[in-house]
C-alpha cells in the first residue's frame, strides 16, 4: 500500500538514509532514492513498503524548521547565561 509522508534526513549510514516522521518513526530508505538530500532536510516520499516511488525536496520547510530549531537554542543559551 502507497503513503505519502512528509520525512527528514536524520543521517546516512553506508547506503541507506536514516528518516524521520514528525510521530518518530524510522523509515531506512535507499540512499540513491534521496538524491541531492542532505542530513536535516525535508522531503515529501510516497513509500510502497519499503520502496521509494517519488521524492520532492521541501526546502521552504526545511528553511522554517531550521530558524525554529535556531531560535529554539538561542532562547535556551539566553536562558542558561542569566542563571551562571
């Protein structure tokens, strides 16, 4: 059965990609299917067992969890400075 999922790159390991749903789960997927992917960007994969049939990058999303990741740890740095 065919699912569309919106996934993240958590890292590469030899020939596969390590993914990541936004529920956490893990999806190793062929590393050549995710070509011009890096660690930490997202994608939109329709997945047939464990076969990748499309792939499209989503770089405004990748872009918008990055800033929130960034301003996450700023606000927690800023945070810890003010308690030392």
């Amino acid at each position: 059965m065919e699912k569309e999922l919106l996934l993240v790159v958590d890292r590469f390991e030899g020939g596969s990609a390590v993914c990541i749903d936004d529920d956490e789960n893990v999806f190793n997927l062929d590393k050549a299917d995710l070509s011009g992917l890096a660690e930490g960007d997202c994608f939109l994969a329709r997945i047939d067992g464990n076969k990748v049939c499309f792939v499209r990058a989503l770089p405004d999303e990748t872009a918008r969890r990055r800033e929130e990741a960034a301003a996450m740890l700023a606000a927690l740095f800023s945070k810890n400075n003010g308690q030392g």
